[in-house]
C-alpha cells in the first residue's frame, strides 16, 4: 500500500483544508484495514469472525461487523476506512467466486485507489464537487483497477515472444482475472451527511430509518430506503441493458435470474466473461485455459462498471451492507425490522445514538416475523423454504447487531437448524448457505 501514497512523501506537499497531502497519506495507510483488524473469533466453527467499533469517525457512531464462512477458504471479505482529517468514511463488501483471489486483491487495492482519486477531485478547488463529477470518479477507479485485472495481466501474457514457455507464468500472472468478486461499496462523507454507494453485483445495502411518529397504537416503525440493487437476471434494468448491447442473443442470455449461467450480471475479474474467443483460444492452447464455452459469442459481457446512489443521511439513520449469503435468507424488511428490534431492546429507542458501547449478551427474546417493526410485505423467496420443515421465528439474544442479523438469517430461534447450519463443514454446507458477511452502521 505504501507505493500507492509514495508521492505524498514530498516535502512539497499539498495543502487542503488545512491538511498536507503527506499527512493525509499517513491516514489512508494508518486505517485502511481488514474489518477484523481488532476481531476476536468465537463459536463452534473455526474461522468465524467479527468486530465491534464505536465511534470511529466523525459522524459514525458505532459499526458492527459479522462474518461466518461457508466456502474454504472464504470468499467474503470486508473491510473499512477512516479518513479522519477529511471526515470521510469508507465500508466495502468484497463477494468472491470462483476462489476469493479477486477479493483479496480488491481488499488491498480499491479503497485506497477510491480515497485518492477522490481526494484529486476534492483539492481542484471546489469545496465539495457536484454529485455528478464524485459518481464519474468511482466509476473510472471501478473499471481501471478491473482493466488492470484483467486486460494488463492477460496482455502480459499474450506479450510473450512466440516460442517462450508462458503456462508457469500465466498461472502466476492470472489467476486473479481468472477468479471474480462482488464490490460492494459505501462511502460517507460527514462533510455533508451523504452517502455514496457502488454496487458490482449482488451484495446489496439498504438504509434503515425511524420514524417520527408512532403508529396509532403507540408502536414504533422503521422505513426501509434500497441503496443498491442486485445485478441479477431478476433486475429489470439488467436485462435491458445486455439484451441491447448482445441484441443477437436475447433469447439465449438469460434463463431466469441466472445470466450466461452466471448468478450476476457485473463483476470484477471473470476474465473468461470479458476476453475475446480469440485471446480465449490462445489461453486453452498455450496457458492451460478452459475452452470457450459455446455460448459465449460477442464477449464481453460482464463489467465492473458501478450502479451508484446518493443519500442524505439524517441523525439516527442505519446502513446494512451484506454479501449475497445474508440476503438469500432475509428480506430488506426482515433487516430493518430485526435491527429495529435489536435497537428498542437495547436501549437505543428514541436514536441509534443512545446505544451503550458496550452491553453483555441478554435473556433470548423470541420475535414472530409480523411482531417486527416494519411493514411487511408478502414474505418474498429465502432458503428457509429449502429448510423443509422450518418456520421462520427470529430471536433477539446478540449484543453485536451484525451477528443479530447473521443468527437470523441461519435458523433464528431454530437452534437445532442453526447449530446444523454452522456445524455442516465445507464443500457440504454450500448445498444449504453461502459465506454470511454483513456490516451494519449507525450514524449519528
């Protein structure tokens, strides 16, 4: 990381609002972490994680964090960042498949390349840049570090003189185009209370809001506000979008939610999504690549390019943000109102801002789903309808919120499903669940 903040080293350094570029390098690399940096592991299954932080930027109250593996290794990760001297905040969610290499190299690279550019744009003078100009520079950091997974290193390759032995090298060289991952990310600026995020996929984040008012026998409700949606064959826009640009394939590119076979639409990486049947010949003759598969004609088809929201945070307000494995069990409304639940319980009834730092596990507390503080729509499709036999009850025992919602989404009040859930190791466990990763928010 530190080469990518080496020209903050100089002893010319800019300013902006008081700040040294040079400072402001030390902060990206002081706190860009893994989420889990100050984790402790707990319960039956080795590899479960989670945090708890409070208050760890302006404007941030408190962030909860969960993440329990299904896959070995696990290919969810998430990770934060706290630029504290522009009292700018950064979560992500990286969804890996195929292997978790493109995560991996996600995690290390897409915040702090994001928080620089960003920064770029920032210090050309404007106090705070049009809407606009923030969403084109997400967009190109996005697809840049995806060019560079994939376009650099298979041109690195495709580069060799003819006659070299090249498999040992494009083994090296790509395996992080030839794995994928989901991106997911949150960046809030307190500057201006709002929040942007960029989807890659189908990690998704949702905003959870109380409201004013009771209802009229005196209950308390929470709103939900979608910040991003699925990149799935299940997205109307989605299916537009490929059908224009594959015109000749319409009947052939989607069979249900699932795209060329694929559970998403966008991703990182994939570079077999994205590389012409030319250069993927090559790979299968040369580099020990599969052969293209017969339906892929007129790639690409995946890209990396982000949808992006913009929201105005108001005090009180919560952010969800989770990899496919917690919303494949929970609606957005069974989010909100569980964490809506969770809040009332712990004290927190009138603002997320009321929460203790820190409070011991209670007394469970069993919740029916239409107890939840939410309106609840017809109960959409989750695997608890491939649990035969299993009732959806939710339970309210977690002092971290995250693992509230993780718990829920895994059985809930069912111990007996739960524990066989999270006891089931992998590859068996992928027949029932995905990795669970999930990092909830609250504003202040």
């Amino acid at each position: 990381m530190a080469s990518r903040f080496a020209r903050f080293s100089s002893s010319r350094a800019r300013l902006f609002l008081g700040v040294s570029a040079s400072s402001l390098g030390v902060y990206y690399a002081s706190t860009h972490r893994k989420i889990y940096a100050d984790m402790h592991v707990s319960g039956p299954q080795q590899g479960l994680r989670e945090s708890f932080v409070y208050r760890p930027q302006a404007g941030v109250h408190r962030v909860d964090s969960v993440s329990w593996p299904s896959n070995y290794p696990c290919e969810d990760v998430i990770t934060s960042m706290y630029v504290r001297p522009m009292s700018w905040s950064f979560w992500s969610v990286y969804d890996g498949h195929v292997g978790p290499q493109t995560a991996w190299h996600l995690e290390k690279h897409l915040l702090p390349n994001l928080a620089e550019s960003l920064y770029d744009l920032y210090a050309q003078g404007a106090l705070q840049p049009q809407t606009d100009a923030i969403h084109k520079v997400i967009k190109d950091v996005f697809v840049s570090l995806d060019d560079d997974i994939v376009k650099s290193s298979a041109q690195i390759v495709l580069n060799q003189p003819e006659g070299t032995p090249i498999k040992a090298l494009a083994a090296r060289v790509l395996h992080i185009a030839r794995a994928g991952s989901c991106a997911l990310v949150a960046f809030y600026d307190h500057n201006v209370r709002t929040l942007h995020v960029p989807v890659v996929g189908d990690s998704r984040a949702i905003l959870g809001r109380r409201r004013k008012d009771k209802t009229s026998d005196g209950k308390v409700i929470y709103d939900v506000h979608v910040l991003s949606l699925d990149q799935t064959g299940n997205n109307p826009a989605e299916v537009e979008r490929l059908t224009a640009l594959h015109p000749d394939e319409k009947d052939k590119l989607f069979k249900g939610p699932r795209f060329l076979g694929w559970g998403v639409s966008r991703a990182f990486g994939n570079g077999v999504m994205k590389w012409s049947v030319e250069v993927q010949k090559f790979m299968q003759e040369k580099c020990l690549g599969h052969k293209p598969r017969d339906v892929m004609l007129t790639p690409p088809y995946f890209t990396a390019e982000p949808e992006i929201t913009s929201t105005k945070i108001e005090s009180g307000d919560f952010m969800i943000m989770a990899s496919d494995g917690l919303w494949d069990c929970l609606t957005n409304e069974e989010a909100v109102g569980l964490v809506g639940a969770w809040l009332e319980r712990n004290g927190a009834g009138s603002s997320a801002n009321a929460i203790s730092s820190f409070f011991d596990d209670e007394e469970e507390q069993v919740i029916e789903r239409g107890d939840l503080p939410v309106q609840l729509p017809d109960d959409g499709k989750t695997h608890y309808a491939n649990w035969p036999g299993c009732k959806k009850q939710f339970v309210n025992v977690d002092s971290n919120v995250a693992r509230h919602l993780a718990r829920n989404a895994l059985g809930g009040a069912d111990k007996d499903l739960h524990v066989a859930l999270m006891s089931t190791p992998a590859p068996r466990s992928r027949y029932f669940r995905d990795d669970v990763s999930a990092v909830v928010v609250f504003f202040e």
